[in-house]
C-alpha cells in the first residue's frame, strides 16, 4: 500500500512544475530535443494518481486528501492549457473512481 505521507512528494507544492527534491532549470525545455518536461512529469504523475484512485476506489480518498493542494494550482491560468487540462481532468477521473 503507498504510504501517505509520501503521496504528496510526487506533485510540486507550490505548482510551479519545478517538482520536489529535484533540480530546477529556468528553461522548462531542456536540451534541443524540444520536449517540455514539466509537462512530461505532470502528466505521468496525473496518470499514477488515475491508476492508483481505480486500483484503490474509495480507499485512494485519504491519499488524495493529501495530493489535491499540490495538483489544484495546476488549474490557475498562471499555468499552460495543456497544464490546466490534466489537473482538471485528473481530479475529475479521481472523483468519478473513489
């Protein structure tokens, strides 16, 4: 079972697509390979929280609890649509499985 009190560690804090414990660069596209990985990142783990919030059901509630602050300001016009749409589709998909 995950442990809840590393839940959070997996989405930035202060949702500025730095991630936490990780290095940041002033350029989100590192390299010439033109790939956004913040965007990379915030997809994947939007994806580990949808395949954990199926697998757990109602169960995944207490761990959201603790994910939601961090994946809400995701949804703030400071961040891309492309941003905007996964946190917001995220938090839809983790109500409709819990």
């Amino acid at each position: 079972m995950p442990d809840e009190d590393n839940m959070s560690d997996f989405v930035d804090d202060d949702g500025d697509g730095a991630g936490s414990g990780a290095g940041s660069d002033s350029d989100p596209q590192s390299g010439d390979d033109g790939i956004d990985h913040d965007e990379v990142i915030l997809g994947n783990t939007t994806d580990l929280i949808l395949y954990l919030a199926r697998a757990l059901g109602n169960e995944f509630h207490p761990f959201f609890a603790e994910i939601a602050p961090s994946l809400v300001p995701y949804t703030s016009d400071k961040h891309p649509k492309s941003d905007r749409h996964m946190a917001i589709g995220a938090i839809g998909e983790v109500f409709a499985a819990c």
